[in-house]
C-alpha cells in the first residue's frame, strides 16, 4: 500500500525560511524512527516488537477519509479495501467517486475515472463540482468556475476558509488574505502556511514558548516533536533517540545511496574478490562483468555508466533526459550522469555553472563543467562552489557530501567522529579525490590498505582495492568517478 496523499499537492526545499512541500518527498511509514511521528501518521502503525513503523493494511483502516485519502487504497461498501482501479467504483457524480478514492475525481455518470481524465477548473458548470480540477484547486465566481490563483479572489468568508492553510479572512477588511505565521493565534494551528491557494510553497512555522506568537521558521531549528509536524510530514528525526540527531529531510523511496565503485570486474584476478562484487560474475576463470538485467541492487546498478536504476529494476542506460524525477539527489540514484532540469521534473546530461542556479533546489546536489559541486550561500542567496563543509547549511545535503556529517551544523569528518556502523571512509574536503580510510578496532581508526593481507585486501578496503602479485593496491577508476561520489556521500557497507 502507498502512502497516503495529502488533501494539497506538496514539493519540499527551502528558500530562505519558506518550505516547497511535494507528495513524493513526504515520510513514508518505514522512514519515521519515533513512535510519536509513526502514531501521527494515519497511514502507519508503530511495531513495539521491532521498534519499527510499519504501513497499516487497507483493510485496518476505519475511517472513511483516511481510507480515501490513501493512494492505495479505496473506500467501497462501507469498508476500507485495497485500490484496485476507478473504472471499478461505481460513482455517478464526482463528488461521489472522490468520496471513495483520491485517484479517481472524475465521473462518467455512472462509474469513477482516473484523475488524468478530470476535467480543469473552467470546464465545471456547477458550483457544487467547482472544488478541484486537473489543474489545481477552483473558486465559484460570478456564476462560473475558475482556477483560485490568489486568497483575494475570494469574496466572501465561507469561500476564504475553503483553504485554512493558505488564506485567512480580515473581520476589519472584510477580506480574504494571504496567510502569515504571525497571524496564527494558537500553538495547535502553528504548523505551516501555503503563500497561495494553488502554491507549490510553504512558509515552516513554530510556536514561540517564550513570546506566545507563531514566527517563521526554518526545518532545522525544529526540535524532535515537531519536525514531521511543522513539515507537513517530509522531515523525520534522524535518530531513533529523541534527545539526539536533527531534523532531516525525508528523500523520496527512489533515491538509493549507492556504494563506492568497486574495482573493475576485468581488473580481479581472485574469485573470492570477484564474488563480493555485485557487478561482477565469475565466469570461465576470470572476472567479468554482469549485464544490466542481472544487477539487483540499485546501489550497484548505479555503479555502470551504461546502466540504470529505474522503476525498481536495473535497465540499460538511455538518456538523462528519458527519466523522470524531482530533485539532483534523484536524478544520480538513476544514473550517475544525471542532474536535475530546469524543469525541476526530469533529468540532464546538461552541467551549468553553479552560479547560474538561482534557487537552493536547483543548486544542492547540482555540480558544474568542472566537476565541482555546488551549495545554497542562505546569507547571499546565491549558488557557489562548494569548498568546506560548514558552507552548507542544510542537513541532508551535508550527509550526502561523502566528506561532511551533521551534528547540529556541517563537519568534516574524521574517523574518530565515525560510529560502529559508519566506520567505513570519506573524502578530505567536499569536491576533493582523495579518500581517507577507517577501520574498526576498538574505535574507529585510520585505515592503511597497505597493510592489509592478501584476504583482508578487498573486504577490509570496502572494495576499493584488490590483491595484486604481493600487495593490497588501490583500484583505478575513470577520472569523474571520486567527484560522483563526492555528490552522492557517505555509503555505509557491511562487508566485514
């Protein structure tokens, strides 16, 4: 089952203080670590066992709007089912069919149909169907249905609280207004506010102990009971400890955290070695490389330039401009080649000068002609080259560096900073190629692949090098290969 969608369409990154929230990076139930944002989750019921959240069966859920609201599931017969298809639902008016499933807001007449057929805003001839349409949330005005563009279109107060999260109605103007965090009156509605009625943007709120006034906010300020909330649920708490970890962006189920390229299959003279690698296949003696197909893991499939993770499977690589995606992060877990378009909804083969990105989700994960990635400047608004690690501000494009960690602000790492489970390695600056080693003894230690044996070699060096006549050397890779990682960050392997 699917996670629920929410009753607005929602994108997230932050501009400044304000929030883009979209339904693809919202928390699905195997992301949330605390019991307290898993119970606040409709979708999703906490495991006491396993100390996991899980995603609740259709068949469990209750209650009607719930069950609707749910991409995968449908309300039908008075119970709650798993969704089947539109045409199935027997609807013979929109408001009927939106009733049973949030897919299917359309109508025939007499059954349901997709919400690609759903008619745009100016096509409805009712006001009791001029709620939503293909393209975006409608307002009945002067005897005609229209798309709701700013709060001020609404003429009166009943129509204004239509959308609580954007608009908000003046008893002195007799106006409908756009909404401001400073204008919420209680610590319960302090959460966020849509800067217009069919806005992609959201303004983070949180409540002021000390003042008693909702300010504007930025995610990561927020403490660990209300980072899901005051995000619309697209930032979890990192940790499964309340009193440690930060509040962090949830990435979209698509984004993979691949593992460092290993050696090249044709480059392994050991079977033990070719084995451990997930590309390879050992095959009439010698080390060779798997075909795209039969690559399972996406972190290894992503490892081949001429192979793609795509739809949940390993294919050949195309084109960038083929894939569909919403964010850099994305768009190099399909292919390491790839970046985020202007278009903010597919991928590119094309790099721009990091100065040439004017918004923060353009620019974080991007990288230019050189190589070099790049980072959102919060003091200047402007996109740069990414140097040192406490230049970047945002929590999960600092993990993802491969050279940075986030403990309350962007660190370089060093081994002895890394836990049990990331005690693996890192680069030495942001966009640096050179790697540093660690090792786990009794800490984690600098690692010299120098000193490791013969069996030790490739395991020990997460893959990174191979035993060659008498010695442990590193592997050799394409030129772009340590700025790639360097986007893509820190890989956690258990190889040992």
């Amino acid at each position: 089952m699917t996670y629920r969608v929410l009753f607005i369409t929602l994108l997230i990154y932050s501009i400044n203080c304000n929030v883009i929230i979209r339904t693809d990076a919202r928390c699905v139930c195997k992301q949330w670590k605390l019991a307290l944002e898993c119970a606040n989750d409709q979708d999703c019921i906490w495991n006491s066992n396993t100390k996991t959240c899980e995603q609740e069966e259709c068949s469990s859920i209750k209650s009607q709007s719930i069950c609707s609201a749910d991409e995968g599931c449908q309300y039908r017969d008075g119970k709650c089912e798993n969704f089947t298809k539109c045409e199935d639902l027997k609807g013979k008016t929109i408001n009927e069919c939106r009733f049973m499933s949030t897919n299917c807001r359309e109508s025939n007449g007499e059954h349901c149909l997709p919400n690609a057929l759903e008619r745009k805003c100016s096509e409805f001839k009712n006001e009791g169907e001029c709620l939503q349409g293909q393209d975006g949330f409608c307002l009945w005005l002067e005897s005609k249905c229209i798309l709701w563009n700013n709060c001020v279109q609404a003429l009166t107060k009943s129509q204004c609280e239509m959308l609580p999260q954007s608009c908000d109605w003046s008893e002195t103007l007799k106006f409908c207004l756009q909404k401001q965090c400073s204008e919420i009156d209680h610590e319960y509605d302090c959460i966020a506010v849509q800067e217009g009625p069919n806005s992609h943007l959201y303004q983070v709120c949180e409540w002021n102990y000390v003042l008693k006034q909702c300010e504007s906010s930025i995610p990561d300020v927020l403490t660990f009971d209300t980072c899901a909330s005051n995000t619309l649920q697209a930032y979890h708490w990192s940790s499964s400890n309340a009193n440690e970890g930060f509040c962090e962006q949830c990435l979209s189920p698509n984004v993979q955290k691949p593992t460092p390229k290993h050696c090249l299959c044709n480059s392994i003279s050991s079977q033990t070695d070719c084995q451990q690698n997930q590309t390879c296949i050992w095959k009439d003696s010698k080390c060779e490389e798997r075909k795209c197909t039969e690559i399972d893991p996406p972190q290894a499939c992503i490892q081949l330039e001429h192979c793609a993770w795509f739809s949940g499977s390993c294919v050949e690589f195309t084109q960038c401009e083929n894939y569909k995606a919403f964010s850099n992060l994305e768009c190099q877990s399909i292919n390491k080649k790839c970046l985020l378009s202007d278009t903010l909804e597919t991928c590119t083969s094309k790099y721009q000068e990091c100065k040439s990105h004017k918004t923060d989700d353009k620019c974080n994960g991007s990288k230019d002609s050189k190589n070099e990635q790049c980072y959102w400047d919060e003091k200047t608004n402007t996109c740069q080259v990414w140097t040192q690690c406490s230049q970047q501000k945002q929590a999960t494009y600092c993990e993802y560096s491969g050279a940075c960690l986030w403990d309350g602000e962007c660190k370089q790492i060093t081994c002895k900073l890394l836990n049990q489970h990331s005690c693996t390695h890192y680069l030495t600056s942001p966009n640096s190629k050179n790697w540093k080693y660690c090792m786990l003894l009794d800490t984690c230690q600098d690692l010299n692949p120098d000193l490791l044996s013969k069996d030790e070699c490739y395991a020990f060096s997460y893959g990174l090098s191979t035993w060659n006549s008498s010695e442990c050397q590193l592997c050799k890779f394409p030129d772009d290969y340590t700025s790639i990682l360097s986007f893509i960050g820190m890989i956690i392997i258990t190889m040992l």
